[in-house]
C-alpha cells in the first residue's frame, strides 16, 4: 500500500508542530522547512482541522498547532483523515463489480486481513514516538534557530 503525499507532509505538519514545543508554528515556516507549497499545506489543514489533530489560530501572530499532546495523536489518526480510499483490489470498491468469485474468494479476505495488521501498526505509533526517534529534529527543521531569531534583543 503507498500513502499519498497529502499524507506523508500531514504527519510531517505534526511533527513540525510536535517539535516546536507547543509553540504556533505558522505555514510559511513549515513549508520552508521541508520543500512545498504554503498552498499544498493550506489544503491538508483543512481535514486535519476538522478531525480535530491540528488547531489553526487566526491573525497577524496565528499559526497552527496541536490541540492535544503529540503522544495522544496516532499515524493511523492521520491516515485515517487524509486517504481517500484503502481499496487494494477491484472487489474493496463499492459499486458494480466484474469479478465472478467476488463472494467466494479468499483473496478478498486475505487483503482486508493485511489491511487491519497495516492500520494496527499504524495505531501503535504516535507523532510523538516519531519526533523523539530523531533527537536533532529541532534543528534539522530550523526551529532552533527561528527560536533564537524570534527573541528580542536585549
């Protein structure tokens, strides 16, 4: 199974903010952090914003960040929010199907099965276990240095 991008920079959005210490992470930091488009993680905001997994403040000092700790939010929260479809065969999709062993095949079965141990893993792994995996992810991100940036000058 491949996860689409929306996905990928969805868990990579949380564990931005995860790093960033509870502190607003604002768009434009993130997407310079990791390569894309403030638009392409405007539009993946909007399903994590709904589910709850990431909180948006408005104005000129607003940004984004986690409503609960990173530790309480799962991959498979995530994945759950930004997948269209976990159809890995003909006979997963609703509608009309041309298959003649739709009812009676054991491949049906067997995929579901590896479906559920996928989404069981992905349950046992929380943003938090992901950013606390690279101990230097502050800095790769550039959050150290945008911290020191933003202090006032004494």
């Amino acid at each position: 199974m491949r996860l689409t991008k929306q996905t990928n920079y969805a868990v990579r959005m949380l564990m931005y903010c995860a790093a960033n210490g509870g502190k607003l992470s604002r768009i434009p930091e993130i997407a310079k952090a990791y390569g894309v488009s403030e638009l392409f993680l405007f539009k993946i905001l909007q399903p994590l914003t709904r589910a709850g997994i990431i909180e948006t403040v408005r104005g000129r000092n607003g940004g984004v960040r986690l409503p609960k700790p990173a530790s309480e939010i799962t991959l498979f929260d995530v994945v759950r929010v930004t997948e269209d479809s976990f159809a890995m065969a003909e006979c997963f999709e609703a509608g009309e199907i041309e298959c003649p062993l739709v009812d009676s095949c054991g491949l049906n079965a067997a995929l579901r099965k590896a479906l559920n141990a996928f989404f069981e893993v992905l349950q046992q792994y929380t943003i938090d276990d992901l950013v606390k995996a690279r101990p230097q992810i502050g800095m790769l991100l550039g959050l150290e240095t945008a911290a020191v940036a933003r202090q006032p000058a004494a």
